[in-house]
C-alpha cells in the first residue's frame, strides 16, 4: 500500500494554509478551495465597505461610530486571516461579529435615519408660514 501527496490546484495563497492542509495525504476538497478562493475575494470587498464606512464616520461624529469602524477593521482583519489559514474559530468569530455587531448596529442606524427624516417631514408640514 502505497500513499500519494495529492497537489491542490488553483489554490490562492497556498503558502499560507496550514501545514496540515499542505502536506495531507488526503486531498482537500474542492469545493473548500472553491470556498476559500471566493472567501478572499470577498474580503477585499469587505475591506473596500469598511473604508467606506469612514465616510459615515466623517458624517456622524460618534464614537460609538467609531468603535464599530475600528472593530469592522480589526474584525476584517481577523477573517482575511482566519480564510487564509482554514482556522474554524477565526471564521466563527468573524461571523459572530458581522452578524451581531455590524447588522444590529447598522439596522439600528437606519431605522433611527428613517425616524429623524418622518420627524423633519413632519415639522415641515406644520409650519405656520
């Protein structure tokens, strides 16, 4: 009985995966190097939302804005690394933080925009003038 080292292809960043993931014997799956590759690209995207979002921080001037915008940052950082890696936990914690922290945060802020703006319409028609 004779092993074999199976090559993964057309994985990005291949020097950065686990030594477990590199030198198995098994092969990885495709469709978790297709989850990873998409998971990469996908995290440049996040990265260029998270600069964006300094622009509502310019807006808004809050330093509750400005903790999620430091975390989002830390955060993106942690799921670039834990994508690069395959690390379970890494990934756990950057969902935990992308659903809780930046969805509730960010619903919070729109639905208090939706009020401010009904209470403004509001004033307008009430003007005697």
């Amino acid at each position: 009985m004779r092993f074999v080292t199976v090559e993964i292809e057309k994985c990005y960043f291949r020097e950065k995966l686990e030594p477990q993931y590199i030198n198995s014997r098994y092969a990885l799956p495709q469709e978790i190097v297709t989850t990873r590759n998409r998971s990469i690209i996908l995290s440049f995207l996040e990265l260029f939302l998270d600069l964006a979002s300094l622009y509502f921080y310019i807006r808004r001037r809050g330093r509750i804005i400005l903790a999620v915008t430091i975390g989002n940052f830390i955060f993106w950082g942690v799921g670039m690394w834990a994508s690069l890696k395959l690390s379970y936990w890494g990934l756990l914690s950057h969902s935990l933080y992308g659903i809780s922290i930046v969805g509730g945060f960010y619903a919070y802020i729109l639905i208090d925009g939706l009020i401010i703006s009904g209470k403004e319409e509001n004033l307008k028609d009430n003007d005697d003038g």
